[in-house]
C-alpha cells in the first residue's frame, strides 16, 4: 500500500489529509523546484499520534517529486527547548547548525524533511521567533514539519502567529472536532465490551459532562475520552445516577470505582449489567 493511501485511510485530521490531496495533485501537473514553491509547510496542533503520523508524511514525500534531496537521511529532528537566561538563542542556533551539518555529511548540505518539535516551547516571544527565522533561513529547498502535540486552542493560535512572523508559510493542521455523539458511542463501546451498558439517564449526565470538556479545550479527540473513561465513572458514582449494581462486577470496574467501598452494598453507578 502507497503513502498515500495509508493517509488518506488512517484516522489523520481531515485537514492533513486535504493538504495531502492538494499535493498529490500539484505532483502530477509541476516538476520539484516548482512545487516545494507552492506548498506550505506544515504546523500540526492537537495530535497525540504524531509520530505514526510523521512516519507516514516522510514516507509519502519522500517518494514524490517535491524535494531535491541531499544529506544522510531524507528526513531529520530538531526538539528546540525554551530559549532563557539558561538556554540563550545563539546556543539553541548552535546546536541547530551542528545537527544541519551532521545531516549534510560529505555533501555539505542537508535537503529535506525537518520536523520541529515544539511541545517544550511555553512562550512563543521573539527569541523563539529568531530560532524559527534562523532555521529557515539555513533549510533552504527543504520542507519544514512543526509538531506543537496538544494544546489549548489559544495556545496553538500564538505558536501559528509566531511561526507566520518568523517567515514561514504555514498549514495548520487542528484534530477533527470531537462531537458528543461520537464520544458517547465510543464510551459505551467500551463498556459493552465488559458487559455493561449506559442507562438514559447515565448517558444525559455524560452528555453534559462530555460538552463541558470538549467546549474548554480538556478534551479533543477519541484517545482522551478514553483515558477519561474511569473519571467519567467516578463522576456518575459521584451525583448518585439511578441504575441497578449488577453483582458480578467486573474486576476493571472493581479497581476503578469500588476501591473503598464495602463489596456487599449495592452501588448506583449509572450502568445496567446486560441480560438483568
């Protein structure tokens, strides 16, 4: 199977995927040096699974004509830290040049792919925007990948602003908006594979609680309602949902919400045991 086609079938951001699309289409009708003219670089926000995703990015254009490549490696990483008292910019641009010409070996270039991962920045302020500037200026013929991970959407908006003064050109790539149906059916998925299911009322209270999450930024994708499962439980235990406690409770459930209660009481958890 193609690049291509593993991206366009994995659960990547619509957006990731039409940014792909568009290229796909530049690559049969313009040669390399005209098209890496074109095409943006990329800012991914809010991705938790951005190293599979940069797996398959650097496979694909690395296989298309986009990029005259020179150096090592098609593909390098650069993890810039927070420029400071204790990490002064002309240090952080130093270490910047040692990788670019390691990456470069006998050629004495590097073209390629630079990721820059950026989930240690904290202030996006003009120092940071001189480290971008600088690698810029020293990747020319090269596209550039930033990797933010997640982050709180005004969070991501500063980081796009600072990129954008710093000279680059960037596609910003945001998760998919997570609906509340879609979290709703993957948390009773989840529990129908204990054999449990949610009751009206249990699924109301996810409803609300799931909105409030999702409306400030706490959660955004499908990986998180997941790991939010056991808080959501604590939370239905918490407000006294009606349901009926099935005896034979799994011990999942066990270790999660009934660590400090007597096993003989009955428990309104806000879930109905299947085939009572």
């Amino acid at each position: 199977m193609s690049y291509y086609r593993e991206i366009m079938d994995s659960a990547a951001p619509k957006q990731l995927k039409k940014y792909i699309s568009t290229i796909d289409t530049l690559a049969s009708r313009l040669e390399g040096e005209k098209m890496l003219q074109l095409v943006p670089d990329l800012f991914i926000a809010n991705n938790n699974n951005y190293e599979h995703l940069l797996s398959l990015l650097c496979g694909y254009f690395s296989g298309i004509n986009i990029i005259d490549f020179s150096g090592e490696n098609k593909c390098i990483s650069i993890r810039l830290e927070q420029p400071g008292e204790l990490m002064p910019v002309s240090n952080i641009c130093d270490k910047i040049s040692d990788i670019l010409a390691l990456a470069g070996s006998f050629k004495g270039i590097f073209k390629g792919i630079i990721c820059i991962d950026i989930k240690n920045i904290k202030y996006f302020n003009r120092d940071f925007r001189e480290i971008i500037k600088y690698i810029k200026d020293k990747t020319p013929g090269s596209l550039r990948i930033v990797i933010a991970g997640h982050s709180r959407e005004y969070i991501i908006s500063d980081a796009e602003q600072a990129l954008t003064k710093a000279g680059l050109r960037v596609y910003t790539v945001r998760n998919d908006i997570l609906s509340i149906d879609k979290a709703i059916i993957y948390f009773k998925i989840k529990l129908e594979e204990y054999g449990f299911d949610l009751n009206d009322k249990a699924t109301e209270s996810l409803k609300i609680l799931l909105q409030q999450l999702i409306d400030s930024d706490k959660i955004c994708n499908l990986n998180q309602v997941d790991d939010l499962c056991d808080d959501l439980l604590f939370f239905l235990l918490g407000n006294g949902i009606e349901a009926i406690s099935p005896e034979n409770i799994d011990s999942y459930f066990k270790k999660s919400i009934l660590s400090n209660e007597s096993h003989g009481k009955k428990h309104n958890i806000g879930f109905m045991a299947k085939g009572e």
